[in-house]
C-alpha cells in the first residue's frame, strides 16, 4: 500500500540529527505527514543512538542500516535503498542536511525518483575539492531545488556558481535552532560533568575526526604543541572512533590528553561551555562556538564556515607545532569578549524554512 508524505527527511550523522530535530518537530507541530529516514551511516551508538534522548526526538521510521565496509559501498547501498522507499511512497519534498555520505546519496536518489530536492546548510564552501564534504556540497547544491544557507558568505558562493537566485534563501543556522533551545539544560549540565569527567583545572576540549589530520606527523604536532599547557590545563579529548583506532594502531603518545570515549550532545556541548578553549578540525563547532562565544582555534588550513572567522571567535591556524603553540597564548593573553550577531542565527530557522516550504 502506498502511503502519502509531505516530506522525507533524510539524516545519517550526528550533525544530521542536530540539523534535522527542530525542522522535523517544527513540520509535525504543523500536522505534516514526515516520513524520517535514518541510513544508519553513524554506527557506533556513542555518535548515533543517544542524540534522539538529547534533543527529545522521535525516533526514524525507518533505519537503514547501512554497511559501514566502505565510502563507496555505503552510498550505492543507501541510493539504491532510498530510490526503491521513494518510488513506493508518494511523497512531495526530501530535504538533506549538510555535507556527508548520506547527504549526497539521499540527493542522487531524490533526482533519480523524480521529487522535489531541498539543502538545508547549502552553499558553503572550503575550496579544497580533497575533502569529500566539499565534493558532496558541490554536487548536492548543484541539483538542490531548494537551497536554504546559513549565512550571507554562503549565498555569495552560490551566486558566484550562477545558481539562480530564486532558488536561494538565507534562513540562518539551523542548528542554532537546537543550541538556543537546549541551552539552560547545557549549562545546568556543566557541574556534574566535570565532576563525572574528573575535571579540577581549567581546560582545554580538543576534537580531530578528518582522514586528513590522522597522520603522525599532524598528531604528534598537536599533541606535542598542547602538552605545553598541561601544567596549568587538563585537555580534554573526546575521541571519534576513527581517531582512537589510529592512536592505538600507531602507538601514538598522548600521555598528557585525557582521550575519552565520545560524549552525547548535551555533555559535548556542557564540556565546550565550560572550556577555556577549543580546538578542532570539525566544522560545526566552530559554528557552536561562535554562539556560545568560546575561543576557537581550527586545525586545518581552511573552513567552510568563514563567517566564524570574520564574525566570531574562530580563528584558522593550521598544524605546524609553534603555530599552535602561539596561537594558544594569544588566546589565553586575550580579554575580548564577544556576543554574536550573525544574522539569523537566532533560533528560528526552522520557523524560516517551513514558511518558505508551505507558506
């Protein structure tokens, strides 16, 4: 029996769920028929499971399960599954998130069964075509109906591409939309975290999940440049499995950082509330914290996010050992203070987007 939708939402990561959750109680609030499709992309529990009891969201209709062998085996399965759930539903609009694996194969299929395609978080742009997640932008904005930007850099980098103008909308940052909503509960957190986690100095929380700093050289590099500030900071690492087998396949040293096992959304966020500093190669903390104003040092050489940068408290600093080191005491020598005013980063993106979709 064919079933009717108003829309399919498609997510397979955290930062998907995080993106998703206010836009799908948004629609349901409205008494649209939803159809959530989980692919299973996120397989370890400690980066998928707990994100629905953080944000109080319902769980998928369905999961997919997706093999976990390759890049490539996991988007052939998942295309090939979503074409197959999407020609035997009638649906009128599938709407993805961000940059993964899941985003683009769940586009791919969304044209291959002829229905109408929205981007949430379209248009940003690093302009390094080794990373995947801008190969998969790229492609996903490029057969989008629909592309809903964060900020202004973002439409300014789709217009440059020549996408039609009517085709954009600046809506803001959907995943403000979670953090302004979740943010007494992060905060209230804060206290019996640290306690949990053993945390009796100020600290520092480190995050690295890119294929492309897991190297020794880049490792040892952060490690060594961190080290230095041990005495006076605990360093907190919350480490995505990638990152942990790495450590331990090469034996890497890290004597000095805490590495603990991921956190769930709201104990991440409590842990990045209460740092002193933060430092990644992730891109939607640097958006995080920038709300929250709390110092951002990104370890690569470029963002997606410039907005972070030229408006934030983020700043690009790369991987060479002193460039850390120095960009760290600058950040502890700092007494700026900072409160956001990014346009639309304001909680009520989701708001935005369902008027642009119904209204």
């Amino acid at each position: 029996m064919i079933k009717e939708y108003d829309i399919a939402l498609v997510v397979g990561t955290r930062p998907n769920f995080v993106k998703a959750a206010p836009l799908l109680k948004k629609l349901e609030n409205k008494n649209k028929k939803v159809l959530f499709i989980h692919t299973g992309q996120h397989f370890d529990k400690t980066m998928s499971n707990n994100i629905f009891i953080d944000l109080n969201m319902r769980d998928a209709d369905l999961n997919l399960n997706a093999p976990t062998d390759s890049q490539s085996n996991q988007f052939q399965f998942i295309v090939k599954e979503l074409i197959n759930i999407f020609n035997n539903n009638k649906i009128e609009k599938i709407g993805v998130f961000g940059d993964v694996t899941s985003t683009l194969a769940a586009s791919i299929a969304a044209k291959e069964s002829n229905i109408y395609l929205f981007h949430v978080e379209s248009g940003l742009r690093s302009k390094n075509l080794t990373m995947p997640e801008e190969r998969n932008r790229i492609m996903v904005d490029a057969i989008s109906d629909l592309l809903l930007v964060p900020s202004e850099d973002a439409l300014d980098n789709l217009l440059d591409e020549r996408v039609p103008e009517h085709k954009i909308h600046n809506v803001g940052n959907i995943m403000i939309d979670t953090l302004s909503e979740n943010k007494s509960k992060i905060i209230d957190n804060l206290s019996n975290l640290k306690s949990d986690l053993k945390i009796i100095k100020p600290y520092f929380v480190m995050t690295l999940h890119r294929p492309s700093n897991l190297s020794d050289t880049i490792l040892n590099n952060i490690f060594e440049a961190v080290e230095k500030f041990t005495k006076d900071y605990q360093i907190i690492l919350p480490a995505h499995p990638r990152l942990k087998n790495f450590i331990n396949e090469k034996n890497i040293s890290h004597s000095s950082i805490n590495l603990i096992d991921p956190l769930s959304y709201i104990d991440f966020m409590s842990l990045v509330y209460g740092s002193k500093l933060v430092l990644t190669d992730s891109g939607g903390i640097q958006e995080e914290t920038t709300y929250l104003g709390i110092s951002c040092l990104t370890l690569r050489e470029e963002t997606e996010r410039p907005i972070t940068v030229t408006e934030g408290t983020n700043k690009v600093i790369g991987l060479e050992k002193e460039n850390i080191i120095n960009e760290i005491n600058n950040v502890l020598d700092s007494k700026i203070s900072y409160e956001t005013n990014i346009k639309y980063w304001d909680g009520e993106t989701s708001d935005r987007i369902y008027e642009i979709l119904f209204d």
